[in-house]
C-alpha cells in the first residue's frame, strides 16, 4: 500500500479502540461528485482505492471524477480506471505455475543482466495448497491418512518447489496441505474486512480488498471484503505491482426481503439465485445486496452466496458490512481491536448496511426468501435449477435429450462379483464437498443430524455409491466432533477424505473398478450428487455423466435412495428395521434443532487454536527439504519445468505482428468452458500428455491430475482443449481434443496437429461460440492456447476472466459483429483466415477478416478487437503483461 499524492486532500484519521489510523475520506469528495453515499457500497471500496493511490499518473483525478459522472448516469459510466487489490490470494493448482512464472522471470531477470531479486511480490500473497488432495480411498477410518500419505507421494516435487519460493521470495507465505481450501481459509483467518498497513510513522485503514487465482474468491465477499477471480496471469501483475486495469463496473442490486421457510437452506437460496441472475445477465457486472432479507442471513450464508458469483456470471457478489459481520470477526477468533476498527471504519466512511438509504444501482432485482424452495441444479451447469418435487422428470429430460438412452430408462445391468445391478441414473458418487458450502455449519449441522436420524432407522448408504466428505476447514470437524455428529456421518460412509476441493474440481479418485467397468461397458449415464458450486461436463469423474448440485443433507439422502429416479419429496429412502417406509421427512432436522447446536458447538476457541500455527504444517510438510537460492536450479521434474515464455527476449518492444493464412484448430460452441480447455481431471494413458509421461519413465498410477501438474507446461500444452466431452465441430460427432489435419484431411489430436502446423509454419486460430470461456479462471487455458500455436480466438461472447488471460498471453481476442456466427458463416474448419489491421490496432477497434474458403472464394467480416482498454494494448503488443512487467522492471 503506497500512499498517492491526495491532490484532493481528503486523508484524514480516526480512533478506534484507543487507535489513531489515517485514511481516505469519502466524505471529503462529495462537494466535488455528488452525493456518495448512495454509491454501492462495492464501488465505494474502488473509489476509495482511487483517492488512496492518486498521483495523476496511474489513478488520475479523472478516474475520480468518473465516480460522480457514475451516478449522474443512473449507474454506468464504463471508464478505464486503475485498480490497486491489497492483497492476492493463490491455491497451488493455479498458485504453482505463477509461482513458476515468477522463478522464470528471475531467470530473465538474470539473462538481461539484472538483479533476479527485482523480481518479488510488492503486494502480500497467500498460497493455500488445498487442490492437491484426492480421494482415493473413502468409507473407512483410515481414509484421511492413506489420502494425504498419497497427496504427499504424488507431489513431493511441487511442495519442494513452493518451499523453494517461501523462503526466496519475500511478502509470501504458503498455507500447508491439509489446512482447508484458501476460500474458507480466507474467510476464517486472512481475511481482515479492513485492512492495515505502515507507512512512515502512520497506520493506514483501508478497505480489505482482493484477487485470486480461483475464481470463487467471491466467498470472502460474504465478510465485506472486495475480491474476486483473476487468471494466474493477472494475479502475477498484481503482486509485481501493476494495477488491476478494469472498467467501472456497472452494479446490480439484488434486494432481498423475508426469511428463509423451513426446510429450505442456503444451498437452495443459492440455487435459486444462481438461476435469476444468469437469466438477468450480469456477466462483467457486479452484483451487490442489499434489503431487510439480509439481516436474517448468517454470514456463513452470505459467504455461500458470495461463493457462487462465477456461476452467476458477475464479478463479485457484495455484501456491506454490519453486525453480523463482527459478529463473525469475533466468533472466529479476530482481535478486538480489529473489530473495532472494522466498525469505526465503516460507519465513518459510509459503508456500513443501512436499509434506510437504497443506493443508486444500475438495475434491480428482488427475492422474497420465503419463497425459496428445496432445489437441486444439473445434470451439467449450475444456473440448470430443478425442484427437488421434479428431480426424476429433470433426470428423465436428460436421459433423452442429453444422453440419447430414454429407450432404456429403467434397464438394469450386471456387475461383477456383486449383488447389485446399475443403471442409468444411479448415483456413483454423493460427495460433501468443500468451499460452497462448508463455509456453513447450518448445513453440514444438518447433514450430520440427517446422518443421525436415518442411521438410528436401519438406513445406510447404497453400496454402488461412493461417498466421501472433505470439508474446507479443520474446524468442522472440531464442531461435528463436539455435536458427536461425525460417527453418524462415518456409520453412512462420508467419512473425512481430507481437508480440500476433491470432487467439485475433478479430484474424486477411482470408482471401484467393478462399477467404473459396468458403466463403461454398458455406456451407462450415471450420477454424480454433490454439495459443490461446479458441474460441468466431464469435470466431476469420467465416468459420470450427470452431475447434479446440492446442499449438504441432500447429498446425504441421495446415497442412501441411490438413484435419481427416487423422488426424494414423495418416494421412501428405503424401510426402518421393522420393515416400514422410511421418508426423508422422516429424518429431516428443524431449523431449532440446527440453530440449538451450531450455538453449541461453534466457538471462537475452535478457530484460534486451529489457526494459533496455520503456516507450520503437519510433521510431513516440515520434513520436506527445498533448496535456496535466489534462482530455482529447476531439476528434472514432470511436475515442475522452466517455461518458454521468455526464451530469446530482449528488452525492445517488437512491432504487431500481422495474422495471415491461419488454419483452424477448432470450430466450438455455445458454452465452451475453461474446463473444455484447459487441461482438468486425470490424464487418460492414451492421451498425449499421458504418453509424454510415459516416456519419461511415469507409469499410469503415478499420472496424478492436470491441475498437480500446471508447473509443467510440456504436459499441460498436450492436455488444452482435450477435454473428454468437448466437441470439435470440424469433426463429425466425435466427443475429446481431437480435429482434422486439414492439409491430409487426418484426424488426430489437437497437440498433435498443433505440432505439424507449427512445423509448418501455419499460425491457428480457434472459433468458438457463445459465452466461451466462461468458468473456473483457469490461466492455463489462455496459456496453453498460446502454446499451440493459435494467435486469435474469434467468439460471438466472451466471459470477462478469460479475455483478459487470452490477452495477458499475447492472444488476441476477436468478437463476431453483425449477428455473424461460424455457424452462418457456414465453416467447416477448412477455411485459411487472414485478418487486417492488426498492426496498427487500438482497443476496441474493428477490425476485418477475409475468409478463403476450400473451393478459393472469399468472404471479408468484421470482427471487434476485445482488447478493451490501452492497459491491455500494452500488454498485447509486450507479447503478454509477463513480458511487459520484466520489460518495465529491467527498465
């Protein structure tokens, strides 16, 4: 935090809790932009970043005036402004290839002739290593053990990295496995709500703010802190220092009003709203709430609604501060003082939730909660809600149209060596999993006392379901353990699996080896039910094709009815010891019997001892032994690799260079997540990437996933846009990362065609459709794009994270103009593109496009150049914002 030079005067001071803190006071700008205080509280934090760091070059008074001109214009005003985070929060799938990145840049460093200790985080960054975990072994006791013993075996070689960068570099610590996911760390320790910083002999208040390398950052919006997803790319700048360029965001309020009924949870409420706000289209937007509803939340359900603000679309979902956010700061062990500050500074500063004063939102939308019904979400996107009352009829509807096997509904088939058959729409997997909802103990509460009621009645899970539980923090087991809740979990098989994401990211482990073969076999469309935020296609296990969304108790009650075609609201679970029929109102906990032991059973004492030593890890991280020095040695590693990025570098900008003659490596459509792209899950052994381990001596069982292994970039260029359920459309219904070699007419892998393309000399470009890129901020998906050669990615919409990654790696991203598609375009993948202009581009300039058809004719098409701002043309025309941020330092 570096004080700007306040041209406007508006530090002043304020005391708290005997304390004497300087900031920057909203209040003295009102005279000059109008009545403040009914800006967002949201956008309040980003004018408050504006005074705070103005110094008329980066933040000028004109970004400040913007904030005035936002309010005239009724809540929109897009002008570029500079926004500085206080802080970046990592995981270590997404944290260890920036940590790499980093490592390579003080190798850069050094090749330019400079001192490699240029290259350091200036703004604090926290990695949480939480990803790695996989739940190989579930159901028993021992669970827990045997899957850290493997965590650690698998990735030995990463950690010794990370510790590498603990000790080398300064302003980053690293959170060890086995802690909690960085989401739920963040809220329950990181995270400050107002944060603090020396400068001279002051101490500066300012709002808690940041970005993370995981798009579900968003959680900590539930604690007032401003923060959201960003690619590792994004994530780099900002801990070197640059500043976050984005535009004023517009704000949708969402206004919420009367209290959740019984029965329902903040997993339906989040259901329900995830549905309504990506009918609204909030994409690029923020969405903040507000309205009397709010204060009958928990903030434990505001941090489950601030998680799922990917799945809306927006780029943050904000929640002002009130009493129940001190009330959250104490009860999880926060100093005093902190919480004294924390409630000096928002009711000086206007940021404190008072439902007297509605603010100025650029559009509004309303939730009755009373109206909010049990829900569940899928078979394959969060926003697909379906009422727990039609679930069957919801996986009926899939069975038919997603799937193609409505004429086998109902067939069961054989398993080996086992006294049960499986068929379509059985459940494979009931997972309790981490960040969305065990950020809330009214849920995981009730999933406990569903557990206790259905095992006192003779119920238990069905055999074919594998059943897992891995909580967010270590403090969920000290409240289930104090509720004597977890042996009823235990006794239903959702014994501890470890403290992480397993199953919402793909690390579900294998399925037993007679179940994944009658599916395979059988071409089964199996289920998967979790208490996660995501579902995509081919992200939860590759042999599961539905995946289904919901709360904690939910997913207790499906493994034991075992099949989606049970209607949970009407069918039995299955019959009691004396034979009678056993409902899930039956075994359903009132709200008073959850509210009576969360008020038990969750103290403040839990969290204090749990975070007392947070950084020292388990005997076996401190066992790990990592080497000095201030550059990585980089030994032989398929886990970790020195990158190319920066390979033949020099200090000079180069010119633009022109796009002509591209080949097409992929024809996409609508909804092409980052998970189609980027590498995710297992490495299948036939797989490039799987071959290419082979070939350095890894044999299968040692694979591990692709997110373990992002600090590799051999291994991950093989595995972009080889995602098990995307569809090339240049392909005639061929499912995987395959497309046609067109110069042959071969089909091959992406990789692979890739390569011969490269060897060539022929440029790519990808087409996709609408809201590509939409999903996890996974920086590999740009990186691994640039990789293979593709120079422009040319969409009808684009989801705002991956824009930005494709540009902070020197792609260029192209939007259809005009209503224009592929599709109408009538492509076939066989097409050269050539587009004009590019030399000589400006943000958000068309540009066009000349399309040379197989048979020679050509079509020209106007195309708009998504580099929106010249913060991004810099970084374009640098080659990407690592080479422009080396360039600066070297400088």
């Amino acid at each position: 935090m570096i004080p700007g030079h306040d041209s406007l005067k508006t530090k002043t001071t304020l005391e708290a809790a005997g304390k004497t803190y300087s900031y920057y006071s909203l209040d003295k700008v009102k005279d000059r932009l109008g009545d403040v205080s009914r800006l967002p509280v949201s956008l309040k934090y980003l004018l408050e970043n504006m005074l705070r760091f103005e110094d008329g070059r980066t933040v000028t008074t004109g970004m400040i005036d913007a904030f005035g001109d936002w309010l005239k214009n009724d809540g929109h005003n897009p002008v570029e402004i500079a926004y500085r985070p206080a802080r970046v929060l990592m995981q270590d799938f997404t944290g260890v290839p920036a940590v790499v990145d980093l490592a390579a840049m003080r190798d850069a460093m050094k090749s330019l002739g400079q001192d490699p200790e240029k290259i350091n985080p200036l703004a604090p960054v926290d990695l949480v290593i939480d990803h790695s975990v996989m739940v190989d072994y579930f159901g028993t006791e021992d669970a827990f053990e045997k899957n850290v013993e493997r965590e650690y075996e698998r990735n030995k070689e990463r950690y010794q990295f990370l510790k590498w960068g603990q000790g080398a570099f300064d302003n980053f610590r690293v959170v060890p496995p086995g802690t909690g996911i960085c989401h739920q760390v963040n809220l329950e320790y990181l995270g400050q709500t107002v944060w603090t910083a020396e400068a001279g002999s002051e101490t500066f208040a300012y709002p808690d703010t940041c970005v993370g390398t995981d798009s579900h950052t968003t959680m900590v919006n539930g604690l007032s802190i401003l923060g959201w997803g960003v690619g590792g790319i994004e994530a780099e700048a900002a801990m070197l220092g640059q500043p976050v360029s984005m535009l004023i965001p517009d704000v949708i309020g969402f206004k919420l009003t009367g209290k959740l009924p019984e029965g329902a949870t903040a997993t339906d409420l989040v259901l329900t709203v995830t549905k309504m706000l990506r009918d609204k289209g909030v994409v690029g937007k923020f969405v903040e709430f507000f309205g009397p509803g709010v204060g009958h939340l928990s903030l434990e359900d505001q941090a489950t609604l601030g998680n799922m603000s990917p799945e809306f679309g927006s780029t943050c979902a904000f929640f002002p501060i009130d009493d129940e956010t001190l009330r959250y700061l104490r009860t999880s062990g926060r100093e005093e003082d902190r919480i004294a500050l924390v409630e000096a500074y928002a009711k000086a500063q206007g940021m404190w939730r008072d439902d007297s004063v509605e603010p100025i939102f650029t559009d509004t939308l309303e939730l009755d909660l009373s109206t909010v019904v049990p829900v569940i979400s899928g078979p394959k996107r969060p926003q697909d809600k379906i009422l727990l009352t039609a679930a069957p009829q919801g996986f009926a509807a899939a069975l038919d149209k997603e799937y193609g096997k409505a004429d086998e509904a109902g067939k069961q088939f054989a398993v080996e060596g086992e006294d049960f058959t499986l068929g379509h729409g059985d459940i494979a997997v009931a997972a309790i999993t981490s960040c969305t909802n065990t950020s809330n103990p009214a849920v995981l509460i009730a999933a406990g006392l569903v557990a206790r009621k259905a095992r006192a009645l003779g119920l238990n899970r069905k055999p074919w379901v594998k059943t897992s539980f891995a909580p967010g923090s270590q403090v969920v087991t000290d409240y289930l353990e104090k509720a004597n809740l977890q042996d009823d979990l235990d006794a239903l098989g959702f014994n501890l699996t470890g403290y992480g994401c397993t199953v919402c990211i793909g690390n579900t482990g294998p399925l037993p080896e007679a179940i994944s073969n009658s599916i395979q076999q059988n071409d089964l469309a199996v289920a998967a039910v979790l208490s996660g935020n995501r579902n995509f296609e081919g992200r939860i296990h590759q042999d599961v094709r539905a995946n289904f969304l919901a709360s904690p108790p939910l997913v207790v009650a499906y493994a034991i009815a075992g099949s989606m075609d049970v209607n949970l609201t009407s069918d039995p679970l299955g019959q009691d010891k004396d034979g009678s029929d056993v409902f899930l109102k039956d075994i359903w906990p009132t709200s008073h019997e959850i509210a009576e032991i969360v008020g038990q059973c969750v103290t403040r004492e839990m969290f204090q001892e749990r975070y007392a030593d947070v950084f020292k890890g388990d005997a076996r991280w401190q066992a790990i032994e990592a080497g000095g020095g201030e550059t990585y040695s980089w030994p032989s590693s398929t886990y970790v690799a020195n990158p190319p990025y920066f390979d033949g570098m020099t200090t000079a900008v180069g010119d633009l260079q022109p796009i002509e003659g591209a080949r097409v490596l992929a024809l996409l459509g609508d909804s092409v997540t980052t998970d189609h792209i980027s590498p995710a899950g297992a490495i299948a052994e036939n797989s490039p990437a799987g071959k290419y381990l082979e070939g350095h001596q890894v044999p299968p069982r040692e694979f591990n996933s692709y997110g373990s292994r992002r600090g590799n970039h051999e291994v991950m260029m093989r595995g972009t846009f080889a995602n098990i359920r995307i569809k090339n459309q240049m392909l005639d219904g061929v499912e995987g990362g395959y497309t046609k070699y067109v110069p042959t007419g071969e089909q091959m892998s992406i990789y692979d065609a890739a390569m011969k393309y490269k060897a060539d000399g022929a440029p790519l470009v990808v087409f996709g459709g609408e809201l590509y890129g939409n999903g996890s901020s996974r920086d590999w998906a740009a990186k691994g794009t640039i990789l293979l050669g593709v120079k422009a990615v040319i969409f009808q919409s684009i989801e705002r994270i991956h824009r930005s990654n494709l540009i902070g790696m020197g792609v260029l991203p192209l939007q259809f103009t005009g209503g224009d598609s592929w599709a109408s375009l009538g492509l076939t993948g066989d097409e050269l593109v050539t587009v004009h202009g590019v030399e000589t581009l400006e943000p958000q300039q068309e540009l066009t496009a000349t399309i040379t058809f197989a048979n020679g004719d050509k079509k020209d098409v106007t195309l708009l150049a998504r580099i929106d701002t010249a913060d991004e043309l810099d970084y374009y025309r640098n080659g990407g914002i690592l080479h422009y941020v080396l360039r600066k330092l070297a400088s």
